[in-house]
C-alpha cells in the first residue's frame, strides 16, 4: 500500500486578517480567514492549521473567533496555534472548534507541559511546533515567539525530547524557507523524520506542486502544510472579483505578480496530483470521491 501523505493548507492569522510574510517577517494581509478555510476544505484539504502570527508578542491567543466561525462550515481537523501556554489555552482552543493543537513558546519553557497536555487531552491532540532554523555550524536551533527569539535546543534534539514526552505530532517549520518559494529545507526534514518515531509535518518553502510531492516521497512524512503558493492565486482572484472586508479593514492584496516574488500560484487538487503522481497516496480530490 502506497504511503499516505496529509496535504494541509497553513493559515496565519494576525487579528481579522490571513496574512503571509517571508521568513515569518513582512505579514502582508491577504483576506479573511474563514473565506480561504471554506475554500480549501471544499477543494479537498486533509486538514486545516490556523496559527497566531502575533500571540506570542502579545501574550493572548486571538484565534477563537476565527476558529468557530470556521468549524460551522467545515468539516476536517483543525490544528490552532500561537499563544497556547496553559492546559485551560487548549480546552478553549477545543470548546471552539479546534480538533489539535499547536505549541511552541510554552513547551520551550516548560517541556512537561507536554506531559501534562498529552495526559490530559491525549498524544492525537497535541502538536508540538518547531520554528527551526540553520545556525553557523551547519544545524538548526528551535525558535520561540513565532521566530522572534533564539532558544537553547538544538531543533532536531528537541524534536527528540517532545515526541518522547508524549506528542502526537511534531510540526516542523524551517525560518530559513517559510515564504520564499525555493524549496523545503529537506535536509532539516530528513533529520526530524529519522530521529522521531512520531509522524512529521513539513512546512516552510513550498515552491510547487512536484516540490510537494517530491519531498512527500523523498523523506518519511505524515504530512506538508503549504500556504503562500496556495494563498496568491486566490486571494489575486477575490481582488478580481472586487471582494472587499466588511468593515475589518482595507482589502490591501496587491495581485501584480512581481509582489509575490518567486511565488506561482497553484491549487490543491494540482497539489494533490503531483502527489498521486510521485506514487504516494492522499485523500481524494474534491469531486473524484465518486469516481
């Protein structure tokens, strides 16, 4: 049997907004979240992450809202993160919608918070983030406050040590390669995936769908979030069709593709059939369930 890999659209949130930076810096607002959610889950998304671009600054996760709004109308797994710092965080994060979530910060700080979490909530519930990013020595350190500040842990070590501490999955977003559109760091990847016995969410750098594909059977993942080669296309055809927000703010994507630097706009279900190309195997595109 061929090996399953999840495809799962990333969705930054910075207060009503989705937005999209480069190297997590830069956000540029792209449109409001629960139209690009709808859209994805439609289109045939395994599952959805949401995450706080600026909880972490602030001390508060502000993506409850977002979330119910969005599990009225959709019905795969989503994943919340930022600003996820007490086992109380988790059960709201849960009592609106979410079906996971996505620590970073707090686990840093104090790792038996995944203990607790995975005690509580169970291993399948807790995700545990890794802003990574190359240091001079060739490998990587583990970032906190959505890539703001440097941590002690080596990031493939500390991969180690969560899953060990009851995770159900470890997220692992390169710094280096999130928004560029050159590619994954599979390097980053390949060291998570052989040193963890739990499975392995890639993110950061996405150039197209082969790309995708390509890491999916190169290296032994569960799964890829993506986010900016999915994000432009759409949100450059809501400008076209003149959407507006309603009352949250200018509509301030500009669709000129020399904004979207190296990035080609694609969809999930080219995602998807670079995927079942490379041999592996993925949820059925939407509207082939039947076929």
């Amino acid at each position: 049997m061929a090996r399953n890999l999840r495809i799962i659209p990333r969705l930054d949130v910075k207060g009503p907004n989705l937005v999209k930076g480069i190297h997590l810096e830069g956000l540029r607002v792209l449109g409001e979240p629960k139209i690009f959610a709808r859209r994805y889950a439609a289109e045939g998304a395994d599952e959805l992450l949401f995450m706080d671009a600026v909880a972490s600054l602030y001390g508060r996760n502000s993506l409850l809202d977002v979330i119910a709004a969005t599990a009225q109308n959709v019905f795969i797994p989503i994943t919340v993160g930022g600003g996820i710092r007490s086992l109380e965080d988790i059960a709201a994060a849960l009592k609106a919608g979410a079906d996971k979530v996505a620590i970073n910060s707090a686990a840093v700080a104090d790792p038996g918070f995944i203990r607790k979490a995975a005690e509580r909530y169970g291993s399948s519930t807790i995700v545990v983030h890794i802003d990574a990013k190359r240091n001079r020595t060739g490998s990587w350190t583990a970032w906190t406050d959505n890539g703001r500040e440097p941590s002690h842990h080596d990031a493939v070590e500390w991969a180690v040590q969560a899953a060990s501490l009851g995770c159900g999955e470890i997220l692992v977003t390169s710094i280096d390669q999130e928004g560029t559109a050159k590619g994954f760091d599979t390097a980053l990847t390949k060291a998570v995936s052989a040193r963890t016995a739990v499975p392995v969410i890639a993110c950061g750098g996405a150039s197209s769908p082969d790309d995708v594909a390509r890491l999916g059977h190169d290296v032994d993942i569960g799964a890829v979030s993506i986010a900016s080669i999915l994000h432009y296309g759409i949100a450059a055809e809501l400008e076209r069709e003149g959407y507006g927000f309603s009352g949250a703010g200018e509509f301030r994507v500009v669709a000129e593709k020399r904004d979207f630097g190296r990035v080609v706009p694609t969809t999930l279900a080219a995602v998807k059939q670079a995927v079942l190309a490379a041999g592996l195997d993925c949820r059925p595109i939407a509207g082939e369930e039947a076929a």
